[in-house]
C-alpha cells in the first residue's frame, strides 16, 4: 500500500479544490480498478492512503443523501459554504480545517472475504479504531462505524466497492467547528440507536491527538509506505482531471437529489 500526498495548486480557487478533493477519493479507485482489470495477473501495488482535510468549511452530500432534507441550504449559501456531493452512501457530513479526512483503497483478492460489507467495516474500522487508540485507549467503535470517545461521535465512514477495489474513507475530528456543523446540517434521517436522538452538537465531539502521529500510525496499521511512486501519484491526478470534467466540477452531480 502507497501513503499518498497529493499538491494542490495555490492558483486554484477554493470551490475547486474542494471539488478535486473528492474527485482523488474517487480517482484512487477508478485508477486501481482500471489497472487490475487490464491486466489481473498484475503485482503492482494497487492499494492506497491519503490523510487531508478541505481548507475551507464544506458539507459533503451521501451519493444518494436528498439535499433538502439533510442541510441548511439557506443558511450554507448565505455563508457561500458549498454543498457538494461524494461516490459513496451515508448521510451527510462537514469537513474544513480541523475535520481530517482518511481514504483507503484495497483489492479484493480472490482469497478475501472483504468484499462482504459487514467484514469490509471491520476490517477498516479494526486498523482506523487501532490507530487512534494509540493515543486515545478509550476511543470505541459503536453502531455500524462510528467510532466514539466518551459517548460522542469523531468519525463517521462509508465506502463503495467496484469491480477489483473498494474505497473506503470517514471523518476524524480534532479541531472541527462543531457549532458550525450543527448550523450546516439539519437533523439526520438515519441515527443509530447509542444516539438516542441527539442533536448533532450534542451527539459529535473532537478529539485531542497529534495528527501527524496519527498519520504514522494508520500508515502502520494498514502497512503503507512513506514513499509514493510519483508516476502513480500523476495517474491519479490526470484520472481526477477527467472526474472533474465530466462530474465533480458540473453542479448537476451536486444538487441532482
């Protein structure tokens, strides 16, 4: 597995390199797909980490969330917060400075069982949960993937699984603006049940660790290394390009629910 870092460009205004953020989750996979599936037979490392976070607060749409019943719309446009929307389920989230983001891609060999989603939950959240427990012991997964500290939530997951891989990312708060998110998102449409029908200010929480400790230990957790190839790194990009072009960067993707 490859540790990725990816570069934005300074000239890029915000609204699109958030756009681009969510295209690299999506360009990971589609990337590792694409060369598994011309070649099956291939031992080029396909699997891959990143750790980042948006540089300006967005709320970040489920691929099936309905925008009008999940976000504040009024309140996000009277603050040109932007709404947008990622390849994978679950409800709707906030991210910015202080919500750090971790996204995974693995290849569903033949010889594992991952491709089942109860067993792709466990072993993700088994090694994010690990990672964080390093610094924090007392942090707990709850619900399907939630994972908790002290009764509040700090991360939520999805995932999609494609042909050869599957992607799977979440949330980790350390410094997020929770009163902000609370003001983002309307009360969610689906609560598991350790809940007990908090309000979202209520129910989430930040949690105190070293961030670049923690990218050391679910690098060690999910065996990545430190070094990218840099021609997969450019791969990626050039696949997050077209994402761009044909998805992320149209409003039809964002708003179609």
């Amino acid at each position: 597995m490859q540790l990725l870092n990816f570069e934005n460009d300074p000239a890029e205004d915000s609204s699109m390199r958030a756009r681009r953020q969510l295209a690299r989750d999506e360009a990971m996979l589609q990337w590792a797909d694409q060369v598994v599936g011309e070649d099956e037979s291939t031992t080029m490392d396909t699997d891959s980490l990143r750790l980042w976070q948006f540089d300006q607060p967005t709320v970040v749409l489920g691929r099936s969330s309905k925008i009008n019943e999940e976000v504040n719309r009024r309140w996000c446009r009277e603050r040109r917060i932007e709404v947008l929307r990622r390849c994978t389920g679950g409800a709707s989230v906030v991210g910015g400075p202080g919500c750090w983001m971790y996204s995974v891609v693995l290849r569903l060999l033949d010889e594992t069982s991952i491709r089942k989603i109860d067993v792709a939950h466990d072993y993700v959240m088994q090694r994010v949960l690990a990672a964080v427990q390093s610094q924090l012991p007392n942090a707990e997964r709850k619900g399907i993937c939630d994972l908790t500290f002290e009764n509040r939530k700090f991360s939520g997951n999805s995932l999609r699984v494609a042909r050869h891989h599957l992607l799977y990312h979440g949330t980790i708060l350390v410094d997020s603006d929770l009163d902000l998110i609370q003001s983002c998102l309307d009360f969610a449409p689906r609560q598991p049940e350790y809940r007990q029908q908090r309000s979202h200010r209520e129910f989430i929480g930040n949690i105190n660790v070293d961030v670049p400790q923690l990218t050391l230990d679910l690098a060690e957790q999910f065996g990545a290394s430190s070094k990218p190839d840099s021609s997969v790194v450019r791969s990626i990009e050039e696949v997050a390009d077209e994402l761009l072009r044909t998805r992320y960067g149209t409003e039809e993707w964002h708003v179609r629910r």
